[in-house]
C-alpha cells in the first residue's frame, strides 16, 4: 500500500488504496457505492464501537427510494465520449439510482473544460445532489491525453451547466488511469481526483487479475456500501440486521480473502521497473519517441501511384508527451482506396511475430468517432452479423475497428522497424512514396489552437523536448469507397498486371483430381477415389473432434502433431480407424452411440469467442482416449462424436436459392462451410512465387496444407474465385466465397514441422489478402456420389 502512494508520489494522508481484481472492479465499486443523493456528508463517519450499535451504519443499509431522499434529488453520472466499455456500464448503476445520465462529446468537452473561467462553488450554498464525471488521463484507443486540470474544474462545479436540470450540484471527478500510468507520471500531489482507477498488469504485466482504486480521503464519505463480506465487519449478528464495519475504507471495501501473493509481488515489480528504467519520466519519453517515430513514417506512406497507403486515427501532432501517449492506431489502405480488414494485417503480423491488438479495444465511443460512424451504422453492423470481438474486420467495405501499436519500457527501435518492414513489404504496392499530405498545415494549426492552453503549461507533467513531427488531420479527406473488395478481383487485377501467361482451357475439360475426408477435425486426411456426400459434406468428414479437459477442440493451432493422426474409414466393418507413427493402431465405431452408456457431452466447438458455437456429441470413450493421450503427449484429451441432432449452420456470405433447397445447409464440425475446393492450377501457380532460395517449406506437399476436400484441374489459376453456381458430376454446388488462410497452412501436415511459408508470399503478393480456396455448400439434396474425374459444369 506504502509502496503504491509512494509511485503516486502521494501518502496515506491523502488517499487511501482499495485492492481489487483490475480497473473495471475499481470502476464497479464506485458505481455501487456512490451516494448519488448526498444524504452523507464530510462529517459522518464509521465510529466502532463496543459497548452498542448506535453508531451510523450499525443497522444496515438504508434503502432510499427513487431519485430523492429527504427532498434532495439525485445528481448527474457524466462520462466522456472516449471513456472504455468498464465505464458506459457505470451508467446502469447510476441510472438504478436515480441518477441523471449524460454522455459529453470529445469536441464539446474540449469548448467546455478548456475554457479558462473556473467558477468556484460558494461554499455556502447548498448542493442539490452528487454528481460524477469520469474521464480518461489517457485514451486507450488512440493514446490522446486528455489534460489533467480537467480534474480541479470539474470540482469546481464547471459541468452544472451541462446537466439536463441545471441545478448546482457537488462534483466529484474519477479519474480512468488504466492506460495513463503504463507509460506515464501521475503525480496525486500536483493534481487531486477523488478517485483513481488502475491496472498492476497494465504497468509490469504481472501479476494478472490486481488492480486498486485510490480514493482521496476527503471524498471516502461519498462511498456507501450496503453488502458486506468476510474481513469487512468489527462484528456482525446473525439473528439480527446490525452490524458494524471497519472504520478503515480500504477494509470495509476488501471482501474475503485479498490477493496477498499478487500484492507482495508489486514490491518487487516497482523495484524492477526502477532499475531497469529509472523513473516514469524516462519510460514516457522512450515510448513517447517510438510512437513518434513510428508515426513519422506512416503519415508519409504512399503506394506507388502516390495514394495514401495508411488512414492514422489521432488527435494530435505526436510532438509533445504531454498531450500524446505511446498509442499509434490506424488501418491500412489500397492502392484504390479500399480499406485493409485489419484481421488481414493481425495475421501478417502472427506470421511475422509481431504483437499487435486489433479492433476497437473496449473503446466503443473513441472506435466510433474516429471511423466516422453514426449510431445508425453501429446498428446496421450489428445486425448485419458484426460484434464485439468477432472477425467481420469489413461491412460493406467500412472498416469496424482498426489495428492499435502500443509500446512499453521494453519495445526498441529495431521492434518498432520490423513492424515498418512489415507494413510495407506486404500493404504498400510498388514502391513507396514518402510525401506529407496536403491536409497537413490546417490540421496541425488546429491541433495548437485546441490545446493552446496545455501546451503552454503541461498539466503537472514533466516538460519533454518538443520535436516537431508530422501530423494527420481529424478532418482529413474521406476516402472514396468501392465497397468490399471481391477476392476475385483483386486476384485477377494482380495477373493482369504481371501479364503472367496462361493457357485458355475449354470449360468441359474440368475435372475432380483428388478427393479428401477428414474424418477427425484437424487431424490428417483420408484420401480417397470416390466418396457419398451427406447431409452435412462429405460423409463423415469432421465428425470426430479432440477435446481438451477442458471441453475446448484441440486444433493444429495449438498441437503441430494433431495432422500426423491418420485416420481412416473402414465402411465393410463400420469402424474409424486412427493410426499415428510408432503406435499400434486403434479404432472406434463409426455409430459409438449404440455400446454409449448415454452420457451426453457437451463442448465448445473452440476456444475463441468468436467461434463459440456449441456442438452435442457423445465421448467415444477411454480407450480411444488413452491413445490420443499418449500420441500427443496431453493427458485428458477425448474423442467426442458430433450428434446426429446437433444443427449447425453455414456461415458462409450466401444463402442457398436453388428451388429443392429452403433451409440453410448445416454443418459437422468444419469451421465455415459444408466442403473445401482448391484449383490445382492456383496452386502450382503459388508454388512458382515461392522464392528458391529462402523457401522453407516443401513445394511437393504444398497441395495437402490447404486441407482441401475436392481438388479440380483444368482451368487458369484462381478462376474458381469467379464462380457462383457449378456442378460435379450429379451435385450441384453453390459457392459460400473464399477461404481466410490462418497459420494451419505454414504446418508441413507430412511432418507437423512449422515454417513461415506459404502464407508470407500469399499475404505479400495479395496485400494481406490470405485468402485462398472456395468454401462450397450443396445445392442438391440426398447422398450422392463424387469421384475422381468427375466433370465441372459452370451453370
């Protein structure tokens, strides 16, 4: 506790530390807590006594009703635009309460909070109601520091006038500084919120799950808790509602058992953190200048036909610490224009080792003002599928997050250069032109004007040497938008361009070269020369999975060595047969629900919240179990079997429209679509890009890392992109759009060895576009019949 102050540069004299599990608890307590209504004052204070419970909060809580108590009306809970998810919650509680609601703009905050006349509350007038205003020190979207005399003018009674009822109302301020303090000096002797919130892990990145809210002594009497948990009490009745707590706030706060371990340990994370930096001042400059750096860069960045290759979402010129943070945000753009979904430009940095967030980061507000969306289009990407945390980075060809650079005490110049090299081998076309923007002058007198007073004094914080950099304009020019790019386009534009020589082959001479079944997801594949198609694909293709202990499906993601399981599918005896290097073989029934003693398993199809479909299936016991144990070396693994009752769906972008099809086509265990098709001509042609020299993977087994079912010959490459309707053989298919390639393709599934191709030349000659292979449903009901040689029929 000593040793928290202490980094604050404040004492017990003036805040008091309440631990909790992050900076969202610190935010949930102060919901909870605060006295909306004022019906406690400076003066009341827990007293303990022991000879009775006469003294205030001895007998409970006291329920208040509605929005009043006493004639007194509730005051007003304001945040800021840019304040993190944890905080909109806030307004729930406050709303519960009776409190007023009011979201403040970023431009209007700014008109407000800036202007220099400070009326100070009289301080014998009388306060009708509490009021709160929570605002971020630091934003953690685009990293702009919001300026801490903020603080004191809210205190003053500054935001009366922008209450709905415009009564004087008691200001208290809570100050969101999760972000500010990870790179930052917050000095509580030079600027006094009532209450601070923060992360531990956010500062040293361990210990997980520990936070604390600072709360100014002054203000604990605006703090009211009703419940009280183990610790909180100097004694409690069981029989009857009396009770009294512990006169220190941080004790009446703590419930139960504290993380004592984790709290220890900050001890040791702030004296690391000093011999490894020296003090704040040193981290802010060091990841101030790499941000700027970085920044430098990509305001200058032009593909070779001089378009902007970046769109940077900031607020300001990244030329003084004292207004910006370590924070770069931004998304990638086209030669023409369009944008770069940025879970393209997420995997291209996976496959590079590059850490990077992607998204709107808990931010909904700052994520909305800087991509320009108005509530309408929030709903509208809402309903068109598009959530929180999901992978739709593209509606309509708009952007629905963006990509977020942070730096630490522990990021170099050379991290900072492999993310520059990165960006522009695989996102700039041609090569780069460096130019500032047209744009540039007005935005940066702007930017002087809005922060005119902060840049002359800096808040409380400490003078950093002002570098002049670039800038990028909040009213930069809109981009002119083609919609979302079709795969097929760009794929062809780029043939086109390197005028690479193709042979024109007449449409009847397609044909199926392989077929393949994996009967277990993730696992190898069984190659066959005919096989029957099934309600759900080909037939018993992913209707086996590998689960964790924890009921979460096991993929090559996690365990290289899940594809040198070779399964097999012995229809004569009804059995899946699995077969894996230096140990005997096993099998288990194909139908294990007729010797199952009925235990029905339930899990999750993966362990991403964005692919949380929740499947039924049954275990296919502990036999089976053991050896898959044993073969990958993971104890408690399972084999589970998709039900037959489970119901799935395509995820694919199209619905089916043939007329002996009225429902969606449902799926096994497969992640998108019913069936895989990959062009052998696409691949040889991908093989060619591979360089010789510095290719690490082996071009003979490329074909087998797409995990394709169906393998077709006969056309140019990637003219299968183009198609919608086609027919193999009797079956009639429908197109469900291309494949997003992930990090499974760089695994020699011959070997399980990993490498960084091909997915590096596929997302460097595509601009991050990873897409590769058409997921496909089937239009035609029944089982039929799909073999080698078959013929494909455009329709």
């Amino acid at each position: 506790m000593y040793r928290v102050l202490q980094h604050f540069n404040t004492s017990l004299n003036d805040y008091s530390v309440i631990f909790t599990s992050g900076a969202t608890h610190s935010l949930k307590l102060v919901a909870e807590s605060f006295d909306w209504i004022g019906s406690t004052t400076k003066n009341d204070k827990f007293v303990s006594s022991q000879n009775g419970f006469k003294e205030k909060g001895t007998n409970g809580c006291i329920l208040k009703t509605d929005s009043y108590s006493d004639g007194r009306n509730a005051g007003t809970f304001m945040y800021l635009q840019d304040n993190h998810t944890s905080v909109l919650g806030m307004r729930e509680l406050a709303r519960k309460h009776g409190a007023a609601v009011c979201c403040l703009p970023h431009e209007e905050a700014f008109q407000c909070l800036m202007h220099c006349g400070c009326p100070d509350l009289d301080g014998s007038s009388v306060c009708d109601g509490n009021s709160l205003f929570v605002y971020p020190a630091q934003c953690n979207y685009s990293g702009l520091k919001y300026p801490l005399s903020w603080v004191s003018k809210v205190q003053n009674g500054l935001l009366n006038c922008k209450t709905e009822h415009k009564r004087q109302s008691k200001w208290f301020c809570l100050l969101d500084a999760a972000s500010f303090v990870s790179t930052s000096v917050l000095d509580l002797s030079q600027v006094q919120p009532d209450f601070v919130c923060l992360s531990f892990y956010k500062v040293f990145g361990y210990p997980t799950g520990l936070g604390a809210l600072l709360v100014k002594n002054s203000s604990a009497f605006v703090l009211e808790r009703c419940y009280f948990g183990g610790g909180t009490v100097l004694i409690s009745l069981s029989s009857q509602c009396e009770h009294v707590p512990r006169p220190a706030l941080s004790d009446r706060f703590e419930d139960g058992t504290i993380p004592f371990l984790s709290i220890a340990a900050l001890h040791h994370g702030f004296t690391v953190l000093k011999q490894l930096t020296g003090d704040m001042a040193s981290v802010m400059n060091h990841t101030f200048s790499l941000a700027r750096y970085l920044f430098q860069f990509l305001v200058r960045l032009h593909h070779s036909n001089e378009s902007p290759a970046t769109i940077l979402y900031c607020d300001t010129t990244y030329e003084d610490a004292s207004t910006q943070g370590n924070i770069i945000n931004f998304n990638m753009l086209r030669p023409n224009g369009e944008y770069v979904g940025f879970i393209e430009v997420l995997n291209v940095a996976n496959l590079n080792g590059i850490q990077l967030r992607t998204g709107c980061f808990c931010n909904p507000g700052a994520c909305q003002r800087h991509l320009k969306l108005s509530d309408d289009d929030l709903r509208s990407h809402f309903q068109a599928g598009h959530v929180c945390g999901d992978e739709r980075d593209l509606v309509n060809g708009q952007p629905t997050g963006s990509v977020r650079v942070s730096f630490g005490y522990m990021t170099t110049k050379s991290d900072v250069d492999k993310l520059i090299n990165m960006l522009t081998s695989y996102f700039v076309q041609g090569p780069p032109v460096r130019k500032l923007p047209e744009w540039w002058p007005d935005f940066k007198q702007a930017y002087i004007q809005k922060y005119q007073s902060v840049l002359q004094k800096c808040d409380g914080l400490l003078n950093v040497d002002r570098v002049k950099t670039p800038a990028i304009v909040d009213g930069r020019p809109k981009l002119q938008i083609n919609g979302d790019a079709d795969d097929s386009n760009c794929i062809s534009n780029y043939l086109q361009l390197n005028t690479m020589p193709h042979e024109t082959v007449d449409g009847s001479s397609i044909t199926v070269t392989d077929i393949y079944v994996y009967p277990v997801k993730s696992c190898g594949g069984m190659r066959t020369d005919s096989w029957v198609t099934g309600s759900k694909g080909l037939l018993y293709d992913r209707e086996w999975m590998v689960v964790t202990p924890a009921g979460v499906g096991l993929t090559q993601k996690r365990d290289p060595k899940l594809c040198l399981i070779q399964p097999s599918i012995d229809l004569n005896s009804g059995l899946l047969i699995l077969r894996f290097p230096e140990m005997p073989p096993i099998s288990v029934p194909l139908d294990v629900t007729k010797n199952h003693n009925d235990s029905r398993v339930e899990t999750s199809l993966c362990q991403s919240k964005v692919c949380g479909d929740r499947v039924q299936g049954w275990d296919c016991g502990d036999d089976v179990a053991s050896w898959l144990s044993d073969a990958l070396g993971r104890q408690g693994l399972r084999l589970i079997q998709q039900s037959v009752c489970d119901s799935r769906v395509s995820k694919g972008k199209n619905k089916l429209t043939a007329q002996d099809s009225n429902a969606e086509p449902v799926l096994s265990l497969s992640n998108e679509a019913q069936f895989l098709l990959v062009n052998r001509s696409s691949v040889e042609w991908l093989s060619n890009q591979l360089d010789k020299d510095q290719c690490d993977c082996n071009k003979e087994t490329l074909l087998e890392r797409f995990r394709s079912n169906l393998v077709i010959q006969g056309l140019k490459p990637f003219e299968e992109n183009e198609w919608a309707h086609f027919q193999i053989g009797e079956v009639k298919f429908q197109s469900e759009g291309s494949c997003t390639r992930c990090q499974i393709v760089c695994i020699d599934q011959t070997t399980g060895e990993k490498t960084r191709e091909p997915l590096r030349t596929l997302a460097a000659i595509f601009h991050g576009k990873t897409r590769f292979g058409v997921y496909l449903s089937q239009v035609s009901k029944g089982n039929m019949n799909i073999s080698i040689g078959d013929k494909v029929n455009i329709l």
